[in-house]
C-alpha cells in the first residue's frame, strides 16, 4: 500500500523533474508579461510600437525558452505567452509596425 501514499504527479501537466530552473523560469516569467502586454496594446492603434516591440521580444525569449527548457510545466507557459506575442505582434505590425510614425 505504500504506493497510495505517494503522488502520482508523471501524468500532470505541470509535472517537474524536482530540479530548480531558474534561467529557464524567468524565460517563462519574462515571455508571459511581454506577451500579456503585447496583445492587449495590440489592440489600441496608438500603442503600435510598444505591441509590436513587446512582441518582437517576447517570440525572441520563448523561442529561446522553448530551446533550453527541460518540464512540461516550462513548455506550457512559453507556449501560452509565444501566442500572445505573436498576436500582439501581429496586431502591432498591422497598426504601424516596429518603426510606425518615426520616420
């Protein structure tokens, strides 16, 4: 019965190998606050640059992230964030671009 006292956590999503990541969890941390903010200024017209630039670097960190990490649990949350950025990327690209208005 001691099997019944243990968690059974290989078939969670958010399973973790028991190891700390920190470059990798501040790469999730990172891509899901540029994300977050790059699709809800994408959709305001004049806040073009700050979605599109937010999304820019927000595709560039998850991709990375997506490259080093280890968990499921990282996976999740880069994949989550990388949607979001290229949304707002895109909804940034679509309003002005990276350079709108500057020049």
């Amino acid at each position: 019965m001691a099997q019944a006292l243990r968690p059974n956590t290989a078939g969670s999503l958010f399973a973790t190998d028991g190891k700390p990541h920190p470059l990798q969890d501040t790469l999730v941390v990172v891509t899901l606050v540029l994300g977050v903010t790059a699709f809800i200024t994408g959709f305001f017209d004049g806040l073009h640059l700050l979605a599109s630039w937010a999304g820019l670097v927000g595709i560039l960190t998850g991709a990375y992230g997506q490259w080093i990490s280890e968990t499921t649990r990282e996976r999740f949350g880069l994949i989550l964030g990388l949607g979001a950025s290229g949304v707002g990327f895109f909804l940034g690209m679509a309003n002005g671009g990276l350079f709108g208005g500057l020049f």
